[in-house]
C-alpha cells in the first residue's frame, strides 16, 4: 500500500515538473518578445544587413556604369579618328588634283548664251575646263553639257555623259547623264540658302576634271562632288553646250602634262 502510493506521488511530481518547465518556458519566451531591447537589436540587425545589401548594389551598379562609359568613350575615340582619317585622306587626294600641272589649250572668251563650244582637240579623260561667270540677275537655273555628236546634231541623238545643272529657285545642284534618256539615278545636292554657292548676280568659278570614269567638280575653289556617268565613253566627248541664265567672261580649256 504504501508503495502504491510512493509510486503515485513520483508521478504526479513529475507531471508537476513538466507543466512548470512549459509554464517557465512560455514566460520567457513572452518577456523576450516583450523586451524593447531584443525587438531593438534585432531591427538594428535586419537594418544593417538591408544596409550592407544596398552597398553591395550600388557598387555592381557604378561599376557596370564605369564599364558602359569607358566603353562608350574608346567607341567614340574610334570612331572619330576613323572619320578624320577619311576626311583627311579625301582632302589629300582633292589638294593633290588640284595641284597637278596643267597646261592652257585655249580660251573661249565671252561666249554668247546658249553656246555650243567645239572642244573635240581636248575630248576625254586628263582634261580641265574653267567656267568664269556670273547669274543673271532673275535666273533661275544654268546647265554646262558635256556632249558626244556634232554640232547641229539632234539633241534625241546626242550622249551627254555630264549635265550640270544649277537650280537657283530650289538651292539645288542637279547632275545626271543622257543616253537616249536621261538616267534614272538623277543626282541632287540641295543647300540651305546661306550655304549655296551661286547667287543671283554674283560671280563664280567652276572647275571640271575629266578623269577615266568620272567628272570631279569644284565650285569657288572649293571641292563639291564626283559624278560618275552611265553607259557612255568619256573620250567621245566633242562639245560644250552652255545654256540658261548664265553670263560667262570666259571657257578656260587645259590638259594635264
């Protein structure tokens, strides 16, 4: 009997035991919620570590940043010495015609407009013609024809590998070449009215160089354009036609030596 009980009473101080360990367990679990200080350290910790996340951003971002600039400035450093060595060579080669020797043929002084000049003793490539003159007052556009054919000769039947042609109304330079038509690649090169080179009632200069598959231009000294025709024979060139409105002081023709 009394064992019984001995036994009895262990149990029920152990289950005492057990409801008080759960008990104390739960009331720190509640005072360390209710603390200030834990709740205080832990968002100072979660604060830090959003902090540290931030750092960590902002310098993967100015990094790729300083990539993407220096990236962008060896691009442009390229690109611009690649265009100013174009520009430089194009500059070359323009100085380069412009200072070979040529020699005078012949002078067509003060033609009267429209004119068809004869030039068949300096047809072809290795040729140089200077058109000295000036627009008339109310012009509105001039043409220079570099012609195959004769004199006389229908103009259905003529070859006309460089038309020159001024627009003054429309700041325009037209080139093109006829060949029982005019060619369907028609050149413009269309100015602003302060950048065009021909005004009403000024003088000018034009200079053409017949090389072996295209006419290089100069307007006031300066270079403008290369045209090359189609389908034509630069050597069968024989006339000049001058038409339009358009005074000319003289036809400079000169040959390469």
């Amino acid at each position: 009997m009394d064992l019984n009980n001995s036994c009895k009473r262990n149990c029920d101080y152990e289950a005492m035991d057990g409801a008080l360990y759960e008990i104390t367990q739960q009331t720190y679990e509640n005072l360390r919620a209710d603390d200030p200080e834990k709740q205080e350290a832990n968002n100072t910790s979660q604060g830090i570590t959003s902090a540290v996340r931030i750092r960590r951003l902002n310098i993967c971002m100015f990094f790729i940043s300083t990539v993407l600039l220096i990236g962008g400035f060896v691009f442009f450093v390229l690109a611009r010495n690649t265009v100013c060595s174009c520009e430089n060579e194009n500059i070359t080669t323009t100085v380069s015609k412009k200072m070979e020797i040529f020699e005078m043929l012949k002078v067509f002084e003060t033609p009267s407009i429209p004119a068809i000049l004869n030039i068949s003793f300096a047809k072809g490539p290795g040729h140089k013609y200077i058109f000295t003159g000036r627009v008339n007052e109310t012009g509105e556009q001039f043409d220079f024809n570099f012609e195959s054919g004769t004199i006389g000769e229908s103009i259905s039947t003529r070859i006309i590998p460089y038309h020159f042609n001024p627009r003054m109304e429309n700041h325009m330079i037209v080139r093109n070449s006829y060949n029982l038509g005019w060619g369907e690649a028609e050149e413009r090169l269309i100015f602003t009215e302060r950048s065009y080179p021909f005004r009403w009632g000024e003088y000018f200069e034009v200079m053409v160089i017949i090389e072996e598959s295209k006419f290089v231009t100069y307007i006031n000294d300066d270079y403008y354009f290369d045209f090359h025709p189609f389908n034509v024979i630069m050597r069968d060139i024989k006339l000049l036609e001058i038409t339009g409105s358009v005074e000319l002081l003289s036809v400079e023709v000169l040959r390469k030596m």
